[in-house]
C-alpha cells in the first residue's frame, strides 16, 4: 500500500520522465563528471592495496584452516577422547561386576543344579 | 524510485590485480550512472541552473568517490544523496552570502509559515496533478518543487521519488525522523495548494 497521498505517484512519474529525458549534452557532461570521479578513484587507490589485502586474507584464512585442522586430527585430542570412552566402559563394567558378586549365591546355586543329575 | 545497485560482472577468466581494480571501478562506474540523472534533477530543482546544477553534481560524485567510495556497495545510495545534500546546502548558503533577494524569496526558511496538520492531504484523492495534462503538468510540478524550501523539497524528492524510507532519510538529511515526517507533510501540503493554484 503506497503511504503517501495518490498523485504522488503521477509527481513520480513526472520526476522520472524529466530525468530519462535528458538531452545530448548534459548526459555528455555527466558523464564527463563520473569520469573525473572515477579518474580521482584510480589515483586514490595504491595498486599494491588490492592484492596485498587478497594475500593477506588467503594466509589468515590458511592460518586458521591449519589451526583447526592441527587441533582436530591431533593424537593427544584422539587419546584424550579414547580415554574418556575407556573410562566409560570400565565403570560400566564394574557396575555389571558388582550385580555379578552380590548374585554369588545364586550362580553356586545355579552350577549345583546343573551338576546333579535329575532326580 | 531507490536506486538500483548495479550487479557485479561476472568473474573474469585471470583474477589478478587489474581484474580486481577494474571490477571496483566498473561497479562504482554502474553505481554512479544509476543516480546520476535523478541526483542532476535535485540539484536543478535547488539552483534553478543547469550548468550549476551539473557543478554540483560533479563536486557530490568527487566528494562521495572520496569519502565513501571504499564503504559496502549497498551503503552508497544514501551516502552519496548525503554528499548531493550538503553540497546543495553549502551552493545555497553561498548564494545567501551573495545577497541575492530572489534566493531568499525562493528559499526562505518557510517551515514555520504553515500549519501542515490543518492542510494535510487526504490520501485517496486523485491530486491536482490529474488536472494538468502532459508538459503542463511537468512544467507545474517544476515550479511547485522549485518553491519549496530546501529540506522540504529533500524531504520530498528522497521519501517519494528515491524511495527512501523515513530513518534512510533522516540520516541522509542529518536529521531527526521526526523532522523529516514534518518536512514531508508540509512540503505535501505545499505542493498540492501550488499545483492547485497552478491548474
């Protein structure tokens, strides 16, 4: 929805034509104009600005894939991680061995059955 | 209209050092091309001169090529109406200098002399442009625009024409969001009482 009154669209149009039609000349001048800006943009900027910020960026950016790189494929990472596996795995086993010595009786038991022929 | 930002050119087959400086250089060139119109017809509207309007727009183009050339390409628009702004400012102060009574009565601080809120326009009526047909109509809407103050005419041409919102305005004009709603409505109410006398 346009926010402002209805024949601000007609000025717009109007704004618009009176710019697209410019004669000959002043779009010659113009131009002119836009070149001796840009003439000013080339003297303003050192030639050797551009690629050194390029080859500046290229080696942060090497630096830091080789940082990330160094710390995720590093061994003491890979033992620390096992090492931690590990010692999951073994106070689990311990868990499951100490149900194991509290059911003592029950294994002597157990083995007894088996040991004697059915009656 | 808001100035369109020129598409970056393809990359070209051997990225080197000239590439790099030609493909800056081709979208400040595109950039500049895109305001260059609109931004000559401000500058007339402000100098009532064509050959002075063309001054300044070139002073807006060296100043924002050097001040802002380096900021992100989607910043450029407003910047560069910035830069237009104040060198109309500084073109008018100038003449204010030079005591010429004919820019005193064009562009008079007039703010004050109109109660905006009591003229606001209604926002469905057709306007007093419909009223006018062809050149007459563009020729009205010159001399209405020609009237106004300055930053009311700014106010106008970079919320309606540039398509700028309220806050992109404010800070192209170095004002307050508030101010460049007031500057809008008074220069609304200014331009449909001109045009309807006109027609």
């Amino acid at each position: 929805m346009n926010e402002h009154p209805q024949w601000t669209s007609q000025a717009k149009a109007l704004l618009d034509a009176s710019a697209h039609d410019l004669d000959a000349a002043t779009l010659s001048r113009l131009n002119r104009a836009r070149q001796i800006a840009l003439a000013q943009q080339r003297k303003a900027t050192p030639r050797w600005f551009i690629p050194a910020g390029l080859v500046s960026a290229s080696a942060l950016l090497l630096l830091a894939v080789a940082v990330w790189h160094e710390r995720a494929g590093s061994p003491h990472t890979h033992n620390a991680v096992t090492a931690v596996a590990a010692t999951a795995d073994d106070a689990d086993a311990l868990a499951d061995d100490d149900d194991f010595y509290a059911d003592l009786d029950f294994y002597a038991w157990l083995d007894a059955q088996d040991q004697d022929p059915p009656g | 209209m808001v100035a369109t930002m020129p598409t970056i050119p393809d990359r070209p087959a051997s990225w080197n050092c000239a590439s790099v400086e030609n493909l800056a250089e081709r979208t400040l060139d595109g950039f500049l091309r895109s305001v260059e119109r609109r931004a000559l017809r401000m500058a007339e509207l402000a100098t009532l001169n064509r050959d002075e309007a063309l001054d300044v727009v070139q002073d807006a183009m060296l100043g924002f090529v050097r001040h802002y050339a380096a900021k992100p390409a989607a910043d450029w628009a407003p910047l560069f109406y910035r830069v237009l702004d104040s060198r109309l400012h500084d073109w008018h102060r100038r003449r204010q200098v030079r005591g010429r009574w004919l820019t005193a009565w064009l562009y008079g601080d007039a703010d004050d002399a109109i109660d905006a809120i009591a003229q606001a326009a209604d926002a469905n009526d057709p306007g007093p442009l419909l009223r006018l047909a062809g050149s007459q109509a563009a020729r009205a809407l010159d001399v209405a625009l020609a009237k106004l103050p300055l930053r009311q005419r700014q106010a106008f041409l970079l919320r309606v024409w540039e398509g700028f919102d309220v806050a992109t305005t404010a800070a192209t004009m170095r004002c307050s969001d508030g101010s460049v709603k007031t500057h809008l409505s008074r220069a609304l109410a200014a331009l449909r009482r001109e045009l309807e006398d006109y027609a």
